[in-house]
C-alpha cells in the first residue's frame, strides 16, 4: 500500500489495528521510501521460532577446526542452517569448509536452489587449487511457517532429529 504523508498511528497501534482486520497476527509494519513514496509492508508473525546455539572446539595441538557453521533467515520465513566440516585439521580444512558454507551463503540469498548452488559449489572447489581438498555440507532449510524441514547432506555424518519423541536419523 502506498500512502503520500505521514502515519498517525504508532507502528504498534497500525500493526495492531490491520491484524484485527485481517485476523492475522502480523510483525511490525515496515516503512520503506523510494522518490518520495512511502511503501508500507506487513509480514504475517511465523508460527515457529528457533533458538539456535553453537560450540566450536580447536584441535588438540591448537590448530583451527575445520568445521564452519552458518545461518540466515532469507526474509521470506524460511531459516537456513548449514555446517561444513573441511576433511582433515588445521587452516586448509578450516579455509575449505569457510570457502564452502560462505559461497553457498550468497548462492542461496541471491535465489539460486540447493541442487544448482551445490554444483555451482563442487565445480569452483575443482578448480580453486591442484592439491585435492573437501568439504562436507549439511544444509537444513525450516519454513517457520509451516514447520517444513529440508535437508541436504553432501558426504556429511548422520543427522539426528528428535521429534514427536522419538529420534531419527538421517544419512547422506
């Protein structure tokens, strides 16, 4: 909806008064100004949240992990989890799971699909270098609304999922 002047109503009291009316609960509306227009931009709450924690642990000898984590909401309620674990110990491992995770970060936000970014992945991973290096990616994408769960493992380990009260594993 486009409006030339400016809000009477708080943020919370427009938000408020539009999810009555459309009995949705909705976020904080959004106000967004291009050549003098205002653009504002309502956002349905998702049903489902995440906590998300991380703990990561060098090598024995105190060189770097070769594990990276990493992960994203892409604005439209999907939430992306990835982990890569680069074969081996120390900067090589760490440089080739960064490498990894952190392309295809910007492969998914740009709209590219799991399947397309991951041979996108693979072929630059050929040719980056002669010496031969992996790196595992386990990739999880959650609709926060719809609870939705979508994995991709590439030569990962086993995934474990605990729900319903029970516990699944998941194999590449």
């Amino acid at each position: 909806a486009f409006y030339d002047g400016e809000l009477t109503l708080t943020d919370i009291e427009l938000s408020e008064e539009i999810s009555d009316i459309v009995n949705r609960d909705l976020e904080l509306p959004q106000i967004f100004v291009v050549n003098g227009y205002s653009k504002l931009c309502l956002m349905e709450k998702p049903a489902y949240t995440l906590e998300i924690g991380v703990s990561q642990k060098s090598c024995k000898n105190g060189e770097p992990s070769g594990d990276t984590f990493e992960h994203f909401n892409d604005g439209q309620g999907n939430e992306y989890i990835i982990i890569s674990d680069g074969m081996g110990s120390g900067k090589m491992a760490a440089i080739d799971s960064l490498m990894t995770s952190s392309l295809l970060v910007r492969l998914l936000k740009a709209g590219i699909g799991f399947s397309a970014a991951v041979k996108l992945i693979n072929s630059s991973m050929l040719v980056k270098s002669n010496n031969e290096s992996f790196a595992t990616l386990d990739i999880a994408c959650i609709n926060l609304y719809t609870g939705r769960l979508d994995l991709l493992k590439l030569g990962a380990a086993a995934t474990f999922i605990r729900a319903n009260g029970s516990v699944n594993c998941i194999e590449a």
